[in-house]
C-alpha cells in the first residue's frame, strides 16, 4: 500500500485516491442482458446451460433434494456446528429489536389514519459461491426474512459439479429453508426475478456478488416484469482511522481482512500518525505472506492507500466524504467522535471490534451499502422483508373538516373529478 500527506495533496488528488476502483458498466451489461432476457424467454433450459457453462454444473436438476438437505449435517465438524448455532442465536437477538410498530392516529378529529407492516411473502437470497463460500450470508439475510415473516425464502448459489457445499446447505436447514437451486450468477438472478415451470418468481432479490451479479439485479429491478433488490451492492471496503495509540498488527490484519474478499476490494488506512503508517505497511508485507488469498489481497492493494491526515475530525470529514461500507475506528477516546459519523454502513468501535466480528458473530448484518450508497440508505434490517400499507377511515364529519383544502389544492392541480370526489360526499355544504 502507498502512503500519502494529505497536506501535501491538492483537491484533485484526493478525489482522485478515493475514487473506488471503477467497473465498466457498458461491457458488462452487453454480457448480462442476453443471458437475462434468454431466462426469461426459454426457462429452466436456459438457466441449465448457462449454470453449466459459467458454475461448472454436472447435475440434471438445480433443485437441491430432501435429502441432500437433510444429509449436510452428516459431513459437518460439530466445531462449525457450534460456530452456525452461537451466529444464528446473536443475530436473531439484535434483528428481533428492529421488528417495525404498527399505530393509528387521529390527524384531525373524524380522520383516522394508521399504518401496518406485512411481511414480503416471496423472497429470493443470492449467496455467493465463487473464490468463497459465504455461509454467513445466508445466516444474514434469511434471519431478518424469518423475523419478518416472509412465507417463502428462496436460495440460489453456484455449485461447481453436482453438489452445493455441505456447510451452505446444512445452515439453509437450521434456518428452515427448504428451496434451494444450484446457479449462480446473472442467471439465478433471471431466474428469481422472472420465475419458470419448475422455480415459481419471487417480488424481491437480496444478496451480494460479482460486478455480473449487481448489474442483473439492476436490470431486472428496473423491469416491470421483473422485481425490486435490496441494494446495488459493490465491491467490499473497509476505512480504517486510527491515531499512534491503535497496535500497527491489529489495523493491518484489518486491512487483509477486507482486500481478501476480492480483487476490486478496496482498503484505506487514515492515520494521524506517520510512524504507525509506516509500521501498519511493513505489517502488511509480513502478514499477507500468510494468506492463502495472499493474490487476490495483493490485486486488492494496489487501488488501496494509507493517508496521513492532520488530525481525527479531518479523517472523519475524508471518511464521512468516502461513505465507507465499513468504518473502524481504532483511536483513543473514540466516544467523543460517535457523533461525527454521518456516512457509514457499519461502525467497528476500538482496539477490539473487528470487522470481522460484524461478518460473522457480533450480531449486527454484514449487508450492508458499498460504492458510496450510505449516504443514503443502511444495511439489511427485517423492514427490508416488509413493506407498509397506511389505511385511512374517515367520518362524514371528518371529511368536512378536510374538504376545503383538498378540493383547493385539486383544482389547483387541474384535477376536478378530485375535487368532485369530496363534493358529491358532502354537496349539502356546497
């Protein structure tokens, strides 16, 4: 990783060092499209052929059996059991606090309004399966699913050969999830999106992927035959702050942690200190020698920096400017800063909070907003599962008080079959 000033760069530069590495969205649309509108037009024959030709499939059906679901715990250490079960329970915790309220009130006296949550009935899960298997995925997108209510949860993940991997199957099973297909890419995305003979469609797609993955999902969620997404979710990231107290170790650990997910991966370290740069890079070089993704982290790297910033309000003003999926603050007195923080997907307070722990354990979802999007919207949360309906009764009495302003502002609007829908209710008054 190089190390920059940030009193030594202009304005341009930094724009520059903190754009994320860039996709080239036109090529690989003119890739996805024809694979999406191909599973659209021909089905389950089409998603067989393209799951054959991009996940390596050998099998004759992508539906995973009762049995292989109920075989996968068969193959699995109870060490990983033990690991899935303690995940599955501290996730379940912190998502049941977000379960939405419904309520009613009166607006005006005869005018009652109220809103109600219901749960999405038809979901789909993407769950990546290329360079790794992410099991945690599914613990983190089906346990809000639960929690919401959703009727029916739909799994697809890439399977190269004949088989899904044991650990993706027996987690799909502690979680009750019993539809499960074996593809992957744009096409699972078609498939979920669109439906065939043998995989009725779902009304929303969830999960992360590839640069292929988040252009199909993009091109079906703007389809009208299609569905809605959660997220356009991007490459991993991590912004890491940290000051001459933070242990070099820790914060370079860190920043493998997340330029291992993939090459376009991309990790910053600003830091008030120029030492702890300099020894956070040597860290670096000594810990990557001891990944076996050491590659695909080295490709990572070179779209990633470590800048030296003049103080921790600059590094949070530079962080709230990125939006970073994930934001570690490893610094002294990290309380007196929490309300600084304007643009981030998920928060990893002091020494001891490692990113990893949100990925996996801590609680919180590691869905969460990439390429800038936490400006405007959060991670994966159950309300994601649901949507509301607001409902409202009105008395005849009620409707007087309103009438005025709504027929004011209607023939305002031009609209006058709107306003002559308050009239004919009400035509003693007028």
């Amino acid at each position: 990783m190089k190390i920059y000033n940030y009193n030594r760069s202009n304005r341009r530069e930094i724009e520059k060092l903190f754009k994320r590495p860039s996709i080239d969205n036109n090529s690989i649309y003119k890739i996805v499209e024809p694979i999406i509108s191909d599973v659209k037009r021909n089905g389950d024959n089409a998603v067989i052929r393209y799951a054959r030709k991009y996940d390596r499939f050998t099998g004759k059906s992508i539906k995973v059996s009762k049995k292989e679901l109920s075989d996968a715990g068969k193959k699995i250490s109870s060490d990983l059991k033990e690991a899935i079960g303690l995940s599955i329970r501290n996730i379940e915790k912190f998502h049941m606090k977000q379960f939405p309220r419904n309520y009613s009130m009166e607006t005006i006296k005869g005018v009652l309004c109220g809103r109600k949550f219901t749960p999405i009935e038809n979901v789909g899960l993407y769950i990546p399966g290329g360079t790794a298997v992410l099991i945690s995925t599914i613990i983190m997108l089906a346990i809000p699913a639960k929690i919401a209510g959703c009727k029916r949860i739909v799994i697809c993940s890439p399977c190269n050969g004949e088989k899904l991997s044991d650990a993706v199957l027996y987690t799909a099973k502690c979680l009750g999830i019993d539809e499960v297909y074996k593809v992957g890419g744009a096409q699972a995305i078609a498939v979920m999106a669109y439906g065939t003979k043998k995989v009725k469609k779902v009304d929303k797609i969830f999960g992360p992927g590839n640069q292929y993955v988040t252009a199909a999902k993009s091109l079906v969620s703007i389809d009208t035959d299609g569905c809605t997404i959660d997220m356009p979710a991007g490459p991993s990231e991590l912004l890491i702050i940290a000051d001459r107290t933070a242990n070099p170790v820790f914060v370079a650990a860190d920043l493998l942690s997340q330029a291992e997910h993939g090459k376009d991966s991309q990790v910053i370290l600003l830091t008030t200190d120029s030492a702890l740069a300099k020894s956070v890079k040597r860290q670096i070089d000594i810990q990557i020698k001891q990944l076996p993704r050491e590659n695909i982290a080295k490709q990572s790297l070179k779209s990633s920096f470590i800048l030296v910033v003049k103080n921790l309000t600059e590094a949070l003003k530079l962080s709230n400017y990125y939006a970073p999926e994930h934001l570690i603050m490893n610094f002294d007195k990290t309380e007196n800063y929490l309300d600084k923080i304007k643009n981030a997907g998920s928060v990893f307070i002091g020494p001891y909070s490692p990113e990893s722990a949100g990925d996996y354990s801590s609680g919180t979802n590691h869905s969460l907003p990439t390429y800038g999007y936490a400006k405007s919207i959060g991670g994966v949360s159950v309300e994601m599962f649901m949507k509301s309906i607001t409902f409202q009764r009105i008395t005849k009495s009620g409707l007087k008080r309103i009438s005025k302003p709504v027929i004011k502002l209607a023939k305002t609007e031009n609209l006058e079959a709107h306003a002559n829908a308050v009239k004919v209710r009400i035509k003693d008054e007028y």
